[in-house]
C-alpha cells in the first residue's frame, strides 16, 4: 500500500504525541511493507508564531491532497483572547468544515487493567465500551454569530438541518449495527427547537433500523447516567455541542482523556486526532501520554487506508503495554514513577505484532 499523511502536529503537547503517533506508524509501515509519505504542516498557534493564519493555505492544500490528516491539538493561552480569524481553534473548525468531515467517531473504553483508574467503581467499569458519534459539521459551532455594536450583548446560533441530522443519525446507527445495536440519542427537546428537529429525524432514521434499539436521552440526565451507570449506554449520537461535552465526560469515566482518540469521516480521507486537547501546561517536558494520539492513528489506518489488520496491532500493542502496567502520569498511581511520552511510545512500538493479526 501506499498513502500520504498530512501530520498537523499543532500546539502544546501535539508535536510530541504526533512525534510519537508517527514512529508507530512507520513501525506499522515497516513491518507490512506499506510506503506512507508524512508530511508535516503548520496549524493553529505555531502557525500564527510563523507570521501564518491558524490555518495557512500551505496547510489546507497538502491536507486535501493527502489520504488522510492526523492533527495532535491546537490551542495557546497567548491567542485564546485574540479575534476569531487569529484563534488556533478556528483552524480546526475550518479544516473541519473544509474536509467535510461530519461524522466524529469518539471511542471510549476502558482497557483491561484500567478499571481501577477511572472515576467510578471497577465494577462499573470493567469492559466498558462506548462510541461516541458526534456531529461535526453544523450545529451552534457554525452557525450566525455576533455582537451589538455597543459589545453588550452577543449571540451564536443552534440550527440543524433535516439532512445534516440524517447523514449523522446513519452513521451513529450503522455503527450500532456493528457493536451493541443500540443508539442513545442526545438532545434538550424539552426546550431547544432544534433538539425537536434532531430527535423526530432521528426517530424516523431509526424505523430503517429495526434490529436497532433507539432511545432519547436529555443531555442533562446523559450527563448523569455516563457517570452513574456508563454500561447503559453502547453508541450515543449527539450534536456538535453536545458530544464536545459528553466526550470530556467519557474520558474521565475511562481514566483520562489523554486515552480517547477520534476519526472525522464522510468527507474526503478524513481527519484523525486525540480528543485532548493543547495541555499547554505539560507541553514539552515529555509528560504527555500518546496513547490517544497512536490510538486516532491505528483509526486512520482502519478507516482511511482499510488497514485493518495493522489498525487492530497498534490497539492490541496498546492493551499490552498498559497491561504491563505501563502508565504514563495521567495514569500513575500515586507513588508510581511515570514513563514519558517518549517513553511509553517506544514500549507500543516494542509491543507491535505481539497478541494481533497480522497481515
Ligand atoms: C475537540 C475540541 C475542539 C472542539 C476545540 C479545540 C475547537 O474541544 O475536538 O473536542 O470543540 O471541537
Ligand atoms: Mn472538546
């Protein structure tokens, strides 16, 4: 095979975690006899420290040529204040929007051995499994926005579409189809229009899916539940904002978000990046976990190159390292001296092919 990967690296901790998504794949590459081109491209707020916007037109042309993107995070507090054209985050919501890319598939699981790190009981952890389907495209994320010109008041838009609820609610039900066959649809339908809009579209999705069992969910009891019994749940289908909020919830019920990756599909190739953000606050000390990083890497190879077999090694070297009680500081338990990023990279590579498939 072979394919090119635009590398986005971007801000704080991103250079590190890509640095180390990117050695697991040339280990992948190696072993399966695949040449992948990776280039590497500014964004966000090492993009504007060059003179750059947050997303150079550089940037956006290798993206649309490459077969796939895979972006570490974007995000500095010395641009959080600045104009919405001077914001790293508004290179995300463009590239997003550029790609197409709708669909963000937010896996979130708990690893075998991590049952006594995450937020609840073991018991209510142990062979957690959640997929997360967030829609990425539209939403309040996108729509009209402003402020009176005397700055005393501001406004942002919730407005979703018959089709953009459609296209999602397929991919969040052909999910299901696969893993636990039933979808939990999340919206504020006893207040908001739009929530209305989604959850009679998604109902009517769901009658093509009869082997499928579809629930609605308010966002305030969802938040609940996610922390008070997670194993209701298999696939949640949410909006924009919504499913930005569930997902840092879901990372905290697994044991950290620094473990959950994500794959943006339906457009062209498709965006891969961990759902962490920047940490500006550990960036550049190696104390970054790469887990989610690697982990959004093995989804781009499974969902933009159909490398199953190499997507499913890396998740397996993954389980073995943390099986081996290997943990980064998001993860040590108190007194356990952490490996580095650099570190914990090295030990997925070690551990490539051992336990998986292999094509
Ligand atoms: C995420 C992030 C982004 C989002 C930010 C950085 C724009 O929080 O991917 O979850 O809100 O979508
Ligand atoms: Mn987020």
């Amino acid at each position: 095979m072979q394919a090119t990967i635009a590398l986005l690296p971007g801000d704080g901790i991103g250079p590190e975690v890509i640095d180390g998504a990117a050695q697991v794949l040339d280990a992948v590459a190696a072993r399966h006899g695949h040449a992948l081109t990776m280039t590497r491209s500014l964004v966000g707020a090492s993009a504007l420290r060059a003179g750059e916007p947050p997303l150079p037109a550089g940037t956006l042309e290798a993206c649309l040529g490459a077969d796939a993107v895979l972006l570490g995070a974007v995000g500095d507090p010395e641009f959080s204040d600045g104009p919405r054209e001077r914001r790293p985050e508004t290179a995300l919501l463009d590239l997003r929007q550029a790609l197409g890319v709708y669909a963000n598939l937010r896996p979130a699981k708990v690893w075998p051995g991590l049952e006594d790190g995450g937020s609840l009981k073991p018991e209510q952890l142990r062979g957690l499994d959640l997929l997360i389907v967030r829609e990425l495209t539209g939403g309040i994320y996108y729509g009209e926005r402003g402020r009176t010109d005397d700055c005393t008041e501001a406004f942002d838009t919730m407005r979703y579409s018959r089709p953009e609820i459609e296209r999602i609610a397929t991919v969040a039900f052909e999910s299901a189809r696969g893993r636990g066959k039933r979808v939990t649809s999340v919206d504020k339908a006893n207040v908001l229009e739009s929530s209305r809009l989604w959850r009679e579209v998604v109902t009517d999705v769901g009658t093509r899916y009869p082997d499928v069992r579809l629930e609605h969910q308010l966002v305030d009891s969802c938040a609940m539940l996610l922390v008070s019994n997670p194993h209701k749940f298999d696939v949640i289908l949410a909006g924009n904002l919504f499913g930005d909020i569930l997902s840092d919830e879901a990372g905290a019920v697994v044991g950290s978000l620094g473990l959950l990756p994500s794959a943006s599909v339906g457009g062209s190739g498709g965006l891969f990046e961990p759902v962490h953000g920047s940490a500006p606050d550990i960036a550049g000390q190696d104390k970054a976990n790469p887990v989610a990083a690697i982990a959004s890497a093995a989804m781009l190879l499974r969902h933009a190159l159909g490398a199953n077999a190499e997507a499913a090694a890396i998740e397996a070297a993954i389980g073995a390292a943390l099986d081996d009680g290997l943990r980064t500081a998001d993860l040590a338990a108190d007194g356990q001296p952490p490996l580095g990023c650099r570190a914990m990279t090295q030990a997925v590579i070690d551990r490539l092919g051992t336990g998986a498939v292999s094509s």
